[in-house]
C-alpha cells in the first residue's frame, strides 16, 4: 500500500468586486496591452497549481469571464461593505482547503510563472502567510494557511488581509518578484503613466 504523502487542496480567491472609487467607474474594464485588468488578473492565476478558484465580483461579465476561463464566480451584491464582505464570500466555499491565495484585479503586469512560484515556495513553508514582494516589502498576492481563515473570516468593512498579517508578522515570508509586477492601478493617472512606460 502507497504511503504517498496527501498534496495540500489549495485554493485561489480573485477579488473582482470593488466599487473603485478613486477610478471613477468600472476600473476592472480598463485596458492595459489590449486586454481589461481582470482578465490580466485571470490569466495570472496559475490554475494548474489549484483546486479551486473563485472569482467575487458585483459584474455580470466578470462572472461571465470567470466562467470561460473554468472558475467559480461569485456575486456580491453589496461591495460597499468593503473588501472583508468580497474576502468573506470568497473564503466561505474553501474553508476545508489547506491554504487559500487571494488575488486583487488591478496588478495587470503580474505573471502566472511569478504567482506559481509564490505557491511552490509555499509548499515548502506549509505553515506560513506567504506574500509577493519586492526588495522585502510586500505586496499582493497572498497566500494564507487554513489557520489563519478565522481571522479572515472576522474581518469587518475596509479591513483586509493585511489586518490579520500585521498581526502575523512572524509568520509572514516574502517571495521575491520584479517590482513591476506589484504595479496596481488604482486612479485613471496610474493607469495612463503605467501604459506610457510599456
């Protein structure tokens, strides 16, 4: 009989939902290298590392790309409840998953390889929060063992992941990724000066 050591289940949260407020519409449609930012952020999903992956968004056609791409995609009808609430949703499918990776949709210049190597390294460190960063500050995404889905199940409004890390601090490692692949865009001015420098 095989003594075959059992891969952790894994699972990957796309948080899609957020009003964007500093945008000043629907910054998800945007286009970066003629494609919007979340399909950037579904193509960076290394899904083949993954068991499940679900994306949470209050956009129809988000859902509807989800699909295409063969994610679960989850509405949330009230994104003015903050990111907790979109965390929340997400997590609530995968609470038996050893670790969840949580993803934000505005990183248009992140790879899946970086990504996939962020989740091998954290199989080597099946304990530990493990964030992308660059020249040791962290970024997103990140990644968080099962221990740590309480916490992030009673985060409330505003308060992300970055509530429970700072909490956590001994227990975060950073993997390292080029600089530019930590680039968000959160206002119309970083997206114009982000697709002026490629």
């Amino acid at each position: 009989m095989e003594n075959k050591e059992e891969k952790p289940k894994l699972g990957c949260v796309v948080m899609a939902a957020g009003n964007a407020s500093r945008f000043g519409e629907n910054k998800l449609a945007a286009k970066v290298r003629g494609k919007s930012l979340v399909q950037h952020a579904l193509e960076a999903v290394p899904a083949d590392k993954l068991d499940a992956v679900a994306v949470v968004t209050q956009y129809p056609e988000v859902l509807d790309l989800a699909e295409t791409f063969g994610f679960s995609g989850i509405y949330n009808p009230h994104p003015d409840w903050g990111i907790s609430h979109t965390i929340r949703l997400g997590l609530m499918p995968l609470l038996d998953f050893d670790a969840v990776l949580f993803q934000v949709s505005d990183q248009p210049l992140l790879c899946r390889e970086s990504v996939r190597d962020l989740v091998n390294f954290y199989l080597e460190h099946p304990d530990k929060i493990i964030g992308l960063g660059h020249d040791g500050v962290r970024g997103t995404p990140c990644l968080f063992p099962r221990r740590f889905f309480p916490e992030l199940l009673e985060l409330t409004e505003d308060h992300g992941g970055n509530t429970v890390i700072r909490r956590h601090e001994e227990d975060l490692l950073i993997f390292e990724a080029p600089k530019q692949e930590l680039t968000d865009v959160d206002t119309p001015k970083a997206l114009e000066e982000l697709t002026q420098a490629l």
